[in-house]
C-alpha cells in the first residue's frame, strides 16, 4: 500500500461511519475486501491497520465537523455568526 492508500484508507475510517463500523466489526474482512479492489496492502501495513487503536479512531472521528462526515448522525447547532438578526 503507497502511503497515499495508507492516507486514503485512514481518512475514510474518520470520515466515513459505515465503514467504520464495518471496520469495528470485522477489520480483517474490510482489508480483505480492499485488497480484492486492487488495494495493496504489504504483510506489515495489514498488522498495522489491524491493531489500530479503535477508541482513538473514534474519538478522532468524533472531533470532526460532521459537514465532513460521509454520513452525518449529529444536528449541527448553528453559530452565532449564522443566525439570523
């Protein structure tokens, strides 16, 4: 996996809630599904990515302005700069 996969598979986990938690649930297939859509991914990234701390992805995720996020569970309460006078 060139680092911009490496990049593209961590930005998706943050940004992406299906598929962090398909991910959460069974990491080995989702990478097994990546390397069956032509995602390289050497012996050493595969134990890298499978031993990613989940609770810090999370939490990372959950940081993110949900305007980023693919699937946006949150209301994003509006600031004062947009409301209305």
């Amino acid at each position: 996996m060139s680092q911009r996969s490496v990049e593209a598979f961590l930005g998706r986990l943050a940004t992406d809630e299906e598929f962090r938690e398909r991910f959460k649930t069974d990491r080995g297939a989702v990478l097994d599904e990546l390397v069956a859509g032509g995602a390289p991914i050497t012996p050493v990234e595969r134990r890298a990515l499978l031993g990613l701390d989940f609770e810090s992805c999370e939490k990372f995720a959950g940081l993110l302005d949900p305007r980023l996020q693919k699937v946006c569970t949150r209301r994003v309460p509006p600031t004062e700069s947009s409301k209305a006078p």
